[in-house]
C-alpha cells in the first residue's frame, strides 16, 4: 500500500495566473476507500481551485466528522484549515468568517455530519445567509461505521445487507430551497463536468452556497437496489442545465442555442452561463425550482445542475452591516477611537 | 482511434523503453529488480541469455537505453543502467554451471565463423548446444576481436573479456587463432555447412594531407594504434601528441597516449562539440586526464622539419546547419593554428574491407563495399554465407554486433534444417499481475525523487602510470541498490480491464503525472489536445480502451507514467492491474532452461 503520492508530476503541466501547477492544489495521498465518490469531489475541488488561480492562502476548508470530513486531508495543502467536532463545522465557520471576512470558506460535510447531527447547524446557517461554499459529499450511508442508512437514504433504497430502507429521505437541496438559500446546486462525483464549474460559481457567490453533490460509498452503498450507486445515479441522472462558469475578465467562448440559454451575473463580475435542458425552469425563480425538484424526483429521477441561485444575495456580514475590514484586523485605534468620537456619538442622542 | 491491441507483443515492448532501445532487447528492469534484491548471479545470466557479454557491456555499452530511459524523462538523468549491469557481473557468483553443459550431441553440421568477435562469438554461442560444429578463425592470438583490440585495458581489463569469451569458447568452439582468412574461396571450398562472417570494420581511414609521406613515421591510424597497443607491440609514444578525430576511437587514443608517456596530448575535432561522435561520459573521461580537446578546427597539413614530423596546422571554421539538418563548416577567416606534435593518430573512422572476399564467388557488394544482405535473416547473396556485426552494415557497435549474432544463428539453424528463413519464432512474452494482496505488490511501487549517483573513479595519479589499470570503479552494492532502486519498473505494465471500470475517476484523480483521461474517442491528434496533460511526445502511445457504459474512452499516455500503481491500488473494481511483462527475443536454444533465472 503507498502511503504517500511520488512528488513528480507532467513535465508540461502549465501554469494558472498566480503560479501554480494542479499539483500545488493537492492533498497527501487519500485514505479513504478505493474508488470512493468522495476522493472524485477532492479531485474536482483541486481542478476548480487551480482554474480559477486561487492563492491557496486565501482560503479556508472546515470540516466535521466522517468519511467526508476526511477529505480536506486530500486537497490544498497549503490552504488554512479546521477539522471540527461531529455537526459543527457551520458554527465554527461561522465566527471564523465573522472575524476574517477576507477567506473563501469551504465547508465540506456528509450526509450524517449535515442531515442528522449538524442539522440544527445547517439550517441557521443557510437561514442567516452566511458566505460560505458548503458540500455535501452525499452518499446515504454511514460509511465510517460499516454503511448503516443515513437520513439523506431514499425511500426503499436496498442496503448492502439487502434491507429495504423504511424511511422518507431528507432532501438536503429542497430543503436549502424551502430555507431560501441563495445558491442551491445538486451534482454528482462522477460527472466533473458539471461538478468543476458548479464549485468555482459555488465559490464566487455571495451568499450561502449549498451543494448537495451524490458521492457513492463504493464499500457499503454501491449495490443493486441502492439508489446512490454508480450505476444508479448515472442512469437515473437528469440536468437542468448545461453548465459554466466564466470568471470575470474572461470571454465566454461557447455558444449556446438562443432562447434556450441564460447568463447570470454574479456579484465580482463572473458569469454564469447556462443552456437550459428543463422545460418550465428558471434558475433565478426558487418555485420552478421546487417544481422542477419535486417533478424529477416523481418520476424517479435525480435533478443535477445548478437549481437555484439570487443574484441579489446579501450575505451574514452586509446583513450585519459590518465594516468592510476585516474584524481581526481592527486595531485598538480602530475600535476605541477615544473619549472625543465618544462625545460626538453621544452628541448625536441629545 | 481503435482500442489498443495489447496481444500484440510489441505493444508493451514499447512501453519499457530501455529494452526496446536495446538492440538485443534486454529484459532491463527484470535484472535490475534482482540486483536490488543482491541476486546478481540470476541478474548476470538474464543478461548472459540476451546480450551474451554482461561484465563487457556493463564497462564499455553504448547505452542506447540510457537515452530511453523513462526517468530521464522525469528527472534530469536516466537510470545508470550500464552500471548496473557491470554490479551484476562484479558481484557475481559461480555461473558457468548454469549455462548450457557440453558436451553436445553433434548434429553433423559444421560451421566456419570468421573473426572473433562479439558477432561470431554470439553465433557460436546459440548454436553450440544444438550440436554444430563450430570453427572459429581469427587472426590475433585470443578470441574478443574489436572488444580486444580497440576497448583499452583501463576501460575493460583482460581478465573480464577472457572470462565472457573463454564460458563461449568453453562449449567446445575449435578455435582458429593467428590464422587470418586470405581467400572465402579456400573456406568454401572447405566442407562447411554455412559460413558466418564476422570481420568487422577494420580499416582505418587514413588522411593524407601534405606533408602526409614525409612524416608517415609518426602518423599512426587509430584502430591499429589501439591493436599494437593491446598486443603489446607498441608500448610508447612521444611527449607531444594530437588525435585527429572526435569519436570514442579518438577518446581511448588520447587517453591510451596518456599512458604511454604523452605528456601534452591534444584533440582536434573539425565539428564542434555537440556534433562529436564519442558517447558525452567517455569525452568527461578524457578530459578528466587532462586532456585538451579543441573544436571546428579541421587539419590543412602535415609541418615537416628536418624530415621528421614537427606538427599540424588547422584551419578555424564554424558550422552552418540547412533546415534538412545537413551541416556545413564554413571558415572563419581566423588565422591558421599551429600545434606541435611529435605524434599523430588520425581516429577520423573506419570502413569495412573485405578483401579476401572472392567479387566471382556469387556475394553480391554494394555501396562503400558493403555486402548484399537481407536485413532480417543476414544472408548474403551466396545462400550459405551470412554475415553479422560490423561486416554487415557498417560500423556499430558491440550490442548492435550481438544482436546481428542472434539473428542470424536464427537464420543458420532454419537454414540448416531446410526451413524458411523468413519463418522466424516469435517472441517468448509473458504477462503476469503483480498483485500480492489489496494494495500490494511484488515490486517496491513507492517512486522518489533520486538522481542518478555519481560512479568513483581511480585516482588520476594512479590510474596513469599504467595502461591495465581500470579507471572507472564501478558501483560498490550499496550505491548499487541505490541507483538500482532509481528504476520505475516499466515493465510492470498499468492493464486496463474495460469491462471491470465503474468511471469512478479514481485513477484519474490520484495518478501523479496526469497521464490517465476519460473522454469521448477522437482521432489521435485531435485526442492528444484534449488529455489531462499534454500528450506531446508523439514516439510513446496512447493506449485506449474499449467504449465505457458513459460512451467515453479510458486513454492512457504513457510518456510519462511512473509505474507507480497508484491506478491500480485506487481502482475498486481491480479495472486497472499491475502486471509483470516479461519479453524474451526468440533465441535459437532455451537458455532459461539450464540458468534458474527468470522464470
């Protein structure tokens, strides 16, 4: 068994903007299973990071307890990081975005971590709008301890064991978008396509970023019967749309049939464009997109893509109307300007 | 593009670089993981089987692997492998009773082998089990040939070359010595079978400027030069030498007058540097005895005084390159140089000369006075005479020599037995998963960053005072281990299962140099844009596989691919395995069978 990655990498490997080869984005060598769905999401988390041209140092991944939480072990190295208790990580990302405004925070949590203990984390998360990318590796099971159904498990979805799951699955991405979440995306491990340029709009989105991406547990969950299985997902699989991200300051160089295609505008000046594959769907409308949800998941299928998104997003901090500098940074002299500016605030009440 | 036919067997031949680079096709990481392992007696006979001279080669190879080398591709230096073979026949244990044992059962043919070198020798040696009688000539008074007479003792002492010669010998070779070939005809009309020759290239060329007769005293041609030296006939030059000639003859000259009591020994080369012929370690070498090698100077005359020699002056040129490459010296309008010398050896190259060949006996020559021969079976246009090694096709060198002698004992044992010369065996080619649990393998897997190890050397003041004592010291075992340890194992091959692959992109993921994508099929040079990394070594393959469940292909470039098995370990399906390609030239006798090597 390797117990570490050799450090060579292409001879030809180019460059990004500020410098760096892929392999400046990756972790040490995955200890998670073989195959796993998980190690694909840390795959296309590197690959976003690179494109984009991220200063590794302008970003922070949080994490809590699992197999998904493991992960950050396995991509940017050479970013901050935070390994949390089981469920929390939202609240520790929480203030470390109250006091240092300045990071990119990527949460990254599972199934259990999420919809089971850190429930009461993630909705108040979601419900204060807080600036964050948070993933679900999304694989309905407790893979840690030996692949029990988790709460994100579909209805009458087959176990390893061969039991038939009794219980009514949480649907994380409806319930970001019951909680008015402002980005809402559902995507999948094996279709990095997709995944890449959900992250890096996911990461310039201000706002709550929330992607549910389906992660299968090729140990316990990749049997006949489950419906988070490799072959189960890919066949039952349906997008919203064609997806891409387009940073600012770059041409969009695929067209798009008319009528059918969309370009949104983020906040930093990136775009997203979209070519649109779901009849009656409007990414800036939240009730097409419950409807378009809850249509697909009838029918038995799983909607993938870009769900939706609030181009008007105003995150934790412009709801808390704080300083644009970041809180950690404030000097003494910044914060007790003296018994002058006291006065005049004082003034201000007679 | 169409999946890759991995049955075929030199698909995967391909993939070791170093071995397919080798004219005699090696088995080179096979015998490298034994050295490794200190198993240097099954290292030395895997070498033994192939190339015939292990404790030879490993001092003096031309290395066509070397460059080949996939670490060379990743670092900056490739696996020493020469070296490492010279650790395998230094640390050695008893051999000879692992090769074939005679005496062998005759079978009534009889076979003349003209010349003793590495080509006759290699003939001699796979034909000898199978009961011919061979009958080696030669005109010096031990077998070796060029290996003899032109490699100097410091570069491959004595005792080397006769051991590798004396096991071939051994088989009950009747040997021939100090009788030199005046006429084929004499031979053919001998009742021989077949006749091999194996004569190499020995005529010198000669320059014959002004001033060339006058000062013939003390002009020697380099191959003759390094002869009488090795049989002792020559044993001193004068204090001021020049070499004329940029190739590994004018090296082992200099170096040779270095010895025998040159004190001011100077190269002159008419090209410049980086067109010289001599292999870069052996021009280090020379300079390392302080040797003077001057550049794109090419000789004008020959400086008479007082009819004796007094020197040589050049003229000062530059080089011009066509866009086809072809070059051309071009004078700088400097003023000539003078050089003093009191001897000169011209080492410009040599040319084959058969002239104790018959023109009416029905062998067919060509251009530069080069037999007709078919490149496959070595045979002349005379059905009974094959030729090999230098006499074939010009000058090469000893492994190139070798692999002419297999080939063509090939040829000689069909022809003997009245069979299709064209009907050649196949390859001997085995494929075996190196899987030894989940995540482990049988070879050591783990690639670091490791460039190559320096070799020692002996000490100049030593090494000077005297011709036989060898200068290069070779690699002690535990810098053997390490350099050995330098070698990514490409024989272990990354095998794709398609119907086993889930697209999980695992390997994709975890694979450190990027070579592995999934994608929709194309042309090759469209597909090579479109990879994870560029794919711009267009001589390494792409290997694809059949269509995935997703429509797309797996496609593998295997330019840089470290062997690592990380593909492999990652996969949960065992789509990928790492399995063991062993390649075996077809030999006309199964020498597996008395070594215990390599099975």
């Amino acid at each position: 068994m390797s117990y570490d990655k050799p450090k060579f990498h292409h001879p030809l490997l180019k460059k990004n903007k500020v410098g760096y080869i892929k392999t400046d984005y990756e972790g040490v060598i995955s200890t998670l299973c073989a195959g796993c769905g998980h190690d694909s999401i840390s795959g296309a988390i590197v690959q976003a990071c690179y494109e984009i041209s991220l200063e590794p140092h302008r970003l922070a991944k949080l994490s809590g307890i699992g197999c998904s939480s493991k992960t950050p072990t396995y991509f940017l190295s050479n970013s901050h990081g935070f390994n949390s208790v089981h469920g929390r990580m939202p609240s520790i990302t929480t203030g470390a975005n109250m006091a240092n405004r300045d990071l990119i925070y990527l949460g990254v949590s599972g199934d259990g971590d999420t919809a089971s203990i850190g429930m009461g984390q993630f909705v108040h998360a979601i419900r204060r709008n807080l600036n964050m990318v948070y993933i679900v590796m999304n694989n309905g099971c407790y893979g840690l301890t030996k692949g029990q159904d988790s709460a994100t498990a579909d209805f009458g979805s087959v176990s390893k064991a061969g039991s038939d799951n009794p219980y009514q699955a949480i649907d994380l991405a409806g319930l970001a978008l019951e909680l008015n979440a402002t980005f809402v995306g559902r995507s999948f491990s094996g279709d990095k396509t997709q995944l890449v340029p959900m992250i890096k709009a996911a990461m310039a989105h201000p706002g709550f970023a929330f992607l549910d991406v389906i992660s299968p547990c090729v140990t316990f969950n990749n049997n006949a019967g489950s419906t988070k299985s490799y072959s189960h997902v890919r066949e039952h699989i349906e997008s919203t749309s064609i997806f891409d991200f387009v940073p600012k300051e770059e041409e969009i160089t695929i067209d798009y049939p008319e009528g059918e295609s969309a370009e949104l505008e983020l906040f930093d000046g990136s775009k997203i464009q979209l070519s649109k594959l779901a009849p009656d769907w409007n990414p800036t409308d939240r009730f097409s997109a419950v409807n378009r949800l809850h249509a697909s998941k009838a029918r038995g299928q799983i909607l993938t893509g870009l769900l939706y998104i609030n181009t008007d997003s105003k995150d934790l901090h412009g709801k808390l109307n704080t300083v644009d500098k970041p809180l950690n940074k404030l000097t003494q002299e910044e914060l007790c300007p003296g018994s002058e500016a006291l006065e005049k605030v004082n003034a201000s009440f007679r | 593009m169409k999946p890759t036919n991995i049955n075929d067997p030199e698909y995967f031949h391909k993939v070791v670089d170093c071995q397919y680079a080798c004219p005699a096709h090696t088995p080179v990481p096979e015998y490298i993981r034994l050295i490794a392992a200190q198993r240097y007696t099954e290292a030395y006979m895997i070498n033994w089987e192939s190339n015939v001279f292990p404790g030879v080669l490993g001092r003096t190879c031309d290395r066509p692997c070397e460059p080949a080398c996939r670490r060379g591709r990743v670092e900056e230096e490739p696996v020493a492998i020469c070296r490492l073979k010279r650790v395998a026949a230094d640390n050695k244990g008893e051999v000879k009773s692992l090769m074939p044992q005679g005496p062998f059962t005759p079978n009534g043919k009889k076979i003349a082998l003209i010349g003793g070198g590495p080509a006759s020798l290699t003939v001699a040696r796979d034909l000898a089990p199978l009961g011919y009688e061979l009958h080696l000539y030669d005109e010096w008074k031990k077998g070796g040939g060029m290996m003899r007479t032109q490699i100097p003792a410091f570069r491959l002492p004595e005792e080397v070359l006769d051991e590798e010669v004396n096991y071939i010998l051994d088989m009950g070779i009747h040997t021939h010595f100090n009788t030199y070939v005046e006429s084929m005809k004499e031979i053919l009309e001998k009742d021989y079978d077949v006749v091999f020759v194996g004569t190499g290239a020995p005529r010198g060329r000669a320059l014959k400027l002004p001033g060339y007769e006058e000062a013939k005293a003390n002009i020697q041609i380099g191959i003759e030069y390094l002869a009488n030296v090795a049989f002792e006939h020559t044993d001193k030059i004068g204090e001021k030498v020049i070499v004329l000639g940029g190739g590994n003859t004018a090296m082992d000259c200099c170096r040779t007058s270095k010895r025998l009591g040159g004190k001011d020994v100077t190269v002159v080369v008419r090209s410049p540097r980086k067109d010289m012929k001599a292999s870069p370690w052996e021009i280090e070498d020379a300079e390392r005895e302080d040797i003077v090698i001057l550049n794109n100077m090419p000789p004008k005359e020959f400086v008479v005084e007082n009819g004796k020699l007094k020197g040589v002056i050049f003229g000062k040129v530059r080089a011009e390159y066509a866009e086809n490459g072809k070059r051309t010296l071009i004078p700088t309008g400097e003023p000539d140089v003078f050089i003093e010398a009191d001897d000169v050896i011209i080492a410009i190259g040599q040319d084959n000369a058969f002239p104790w060949i018959e023109r009416d006996l029905g062998i067919e020559f060509g251009k530069w006075d080069i037999p007709v021969l078919d490149k496959t079976t070595f045979q002349s246009t005379l059905p009974k005479v094959f030729f090999g090694g230098d006499a074939a096709f010009g000058p090469e060198n000893v492994i190139t020599a070798v692999a002419h002698g297999h080939h063509a004992a090939i040829s000689i044992d069909l022809f003997c037995n009245e069979k299709n010369l064209m009907d050649r065996p196949p390859p001997m080619t085995n494929l075996v998963s190196q899987k030894m649990g989940i995540h482990e393998w049988t070879y050591d897997n783990y690639i670091a960053i490791d460039p190559r190890y320096q070799v020692p050397h002996e000490d100049k003041s030593i090494s000077l005072k005297d011709r036989k004592i060898e200068v290069e010291l070779g690699f002690d075992e535990k810098v053997g281990f390490k350099e050995a340890q330098r070698c990514l194992n490409c024989d272990v091959q990354t095998v794709f299962e398609t119907n086993l692959c889930i697209e999980c992109d695992a390997c994709t993921d975890v694979c450190p140099t990027d070579c592995i994508t999934f994608t929709k099929n194309g042309e090759e040079e469209e597909l090579r844009t479109r990879l994870n990394a560029p794919a711009l070594n267009l001589s390494q393959d792409l290997y694809i596989s059949d269509v995935l469940p997703t429509k797309r292909v797996m496609i593998k470039d295997e330019d840089v691919c470290l062997h690592c098995g990380l593909c492999a370990e990652r996969c949960p399906t065992a789509a990928w395995d790492m399995k063991k390609y062993l390649y075996n030239t077809p030999k006309t006798y199964n020498f597996n069978e008395t070594g215990s090597c390599c099975k």
